[in-house]
C-alpha cells in the first residue's frame, strides 16, 4: 500500500498533496495511535491543528 501513496505523489499533479501523519494518545489505556490522510498543501496546517 505504502508504494501506491508514493507513486501517486510523485505524479506532476500529485505535488499538490501531502501525506499527513497525526499521533493521539489513547486517554483509556495511553496507547497512540496514528491517523494517516493524504490533503492538500494548504490545508496541512488547518489539519493539525484540529485536535
């Protein structure tokens, strides 16, 4: 799967995105789990800073 995302993105349209990788912590049992999307360049920052 991880070879799909990136051949996508290096594609001459696909340089418009960007992978985003968040980690939260679990408040049950304190685990982190990671949260993986794939946004435009101008919202990144919208994007993390959403908790």
């Amino acid at each position: 799967m991880a070879k799909k995302v990136v051949a996508t993105l290096k594609t001459v349209s696909g340089k418009q995105y960007a992978k985003v990788i968040r980690m939260k912590r679990s408040e049950t049992t304190g685990a982190y789990t990671f949260s993986e999307d794939i946004i435009p360049n101008d919202r990144v920052q919208e994007f993390l800073s959403k908790r």
